[in-house]
C-alpha cells in the first residue's frame, strides 16, 4: 500500500538521515528499486518525472504497475510513489491517478505565482492525504525536459513557501542534474544554512544526487535535508552492466537474447547503487 512522504520524511529529519527518491522508468527499475527497499528495511520514493510518465503510457499504468508490485512482491516498507518536477497540470493528473505523493515545480514563475498555485495545490493535496513538495530557486541542468538554469534560493522566498503547508521543499543551493562538470563549484552550504534557519524543521530535499561527493551529502544532511533524489546514477550503472553484456556476445550465447537475461545485469546494477545511496544517506532499517 502506498503512503505519503509526509511521515517518512519527518522521522528522517528527526533521526539525521535521508530518504532516496529513486527515479522508476520502467517494470525493471521498479521491481528493482521496491526489492531493494524491502532487503535493506528502508523507506523509499518512486519518482516519476512526466516524461517517464508518457513513456510508460501514463500515470494510471504507472500507479497500476507499482500498486500491483507491492502486493505480489509482498513489500512491507513505507512507499511513496511522488511526481517528479511537476506541472500545474501534471499534478492534477497524478491525483486522479492515484500518486500518494506530488512536486509541483513552480521554481520558473515568478514568486507570487508561485505562491498561488502551490497554495491551491497544498490544499487538493492534503485534502486527499497526499504530500507535496515544491521548488525554490533552480535545480542546474536538465532533466527529461525540465531545463534549470541552476539558481541559487532566496532564503526568504523558502520561508514563503515554507508558510504554505508544504511537506517537503527543494531549494536549488547549486546543485544540478545529470553529470556534475568538472568545473563544478559544489553545494552553498552557507545558503542552505540559511534557508533552514528560516524554515526549521520542514524537511529539505536535494535533486540531482548523482556525482555529488559523500562528505557533502552528510553535510547537506546535517544542514536538514531529508530527501535525496538520485536518476541518473542508477541509468549509467543499468547502461554500464548492460553494454557489458553485450559487449561480451553473452547476448549471442544460447538464449542470450531473450530480454528477461539482457536486462538482468542491468537490473542487479541498480539494485547494487541503491543499496549503496540507502547506506550512505542512513535509511537502512529505519522502515
């Protein structure tokens, strides 16, 4: 049965750790990011950007998928299944869909904007029992077309939307999606710092988790964020294991070919990075 994030996330903020949002793309990333969770007692979210979305032919195949794997699956753990960058209307669409948590990234309107749809937003969602988490300032990078310019937050403007009722808040502090350069300048903790000085205990989320060094992840976290969200590690280390495969003409071999063994090692891989962000982010048995 799937939970809001709501609770998972307050626990996390009380108990120093973080809660992976793990991006699900299709049968196999689900299967292996749910098996995970379950074998490490670990909360966990489902992201879905709307792109993954459309490709897996919308959100009520998706809802349907991830409600029916953790019956069959038997997995007992907290789940969220959330909406990743959301648009006005994409969120409506995943509450009809049956999502138990949304993002509505209103990081690109103008503040007072903002604040209005977030507001409308908060009450649908919490009317119904869902969480919700909104943006701030920019996540850097792109993301299955959500293009960020990679803002630092206005502290203040956190407090704003903190004010709302929201459950959860990205604050872009210089993070980005995708692969960091190597260029990159690192997190601003002196903004992060800032912004949950001014919004307490509300749990802070970081996007755009692959690549960022291990010391700063626990700093980040002692600085209260209390959900990671990872994507792209999880597709190179499907990628990697998968180009392996073939590349070793195991796919040539008997019934090599056969999709269930091609994509096998590229199952286990992201199996393998979960455990390893749930380790590193301190969710293991904290179901």
């Amino acid at each position: 049965m799937l939970v809001s994030a709501t609770e998972m996330l307050k626990k996390a903020v009380e108990g120093h750790y973080a809660v992976g949002q793990f991006n699900i793309n299709n049968l196999e990333w689900t299967k292996a990011i749910l098996l995970t969770a379950q074998e490490n007692n670990s909360p966990v979210i489902l992201g879905v950007s709307e792109g993954a979305g459309k490709y897996m032919t919308g959100y009520k195949t998706v809802s349907a998928m991830v409600n029916a794997m953790i019956e069959e699956l038997n997995i007992t753990v907290p789940v969220a299944l959330h909406l990743d960058h959301g648009s006005y209307a994409g969120c409506y669409k995943c509450v009809k869909a049956g999502f138990s948590s949304i993002m509505f990234d209103g990081s690109h309107f103008p503040i007072e904007e903002n604040i209005e749809k977030t507001t409308e937003l908060v009450h649908v969602a919490h009317n119904l029992g869902l969480s919700i988490e909104a943006e701030v300032g920019s996540i850097g990078g792109e993301e299955d077309g959500v293009v960020g310019a990679g803002e630092i937050a206005d502290p203040e403007e956190c407090k704003k939307i903190a004010d709302l009722g929201v459950d959860f808040l990205a604050a872009g502090i210089g993070n980005i999606h995708g692969k960091y350069p190597e260029n990159w300048k690192g997190l601003d903790f002196d903004a992060l710092a800032k912004i949950k000085e001014l919004v307490g205990d509300l749990p802070l989320v970081l996007h755009g988790g692959t690549g960022i060094p291990e010391d700063m992840i626990k700093k980040a976290i002692s600085l209260g964020v209390a959900k990671i969200n990872v994507n792209t590690e999880c597709q190179l280390y499907f990628q990697e294991a998968t180009r392996k495969y073939i590349e070793e003409g195991k796919d040539l071999q008997g019934k090599g070919f056969d999709p269930r063994k091609l994509l096998a090692p590229g199952f286990e891989g992201i199996k393998t990075i979960v455990k390893e962000k749930m380790e590193l982010f301190g969710s293991v048995n904290k179901a």
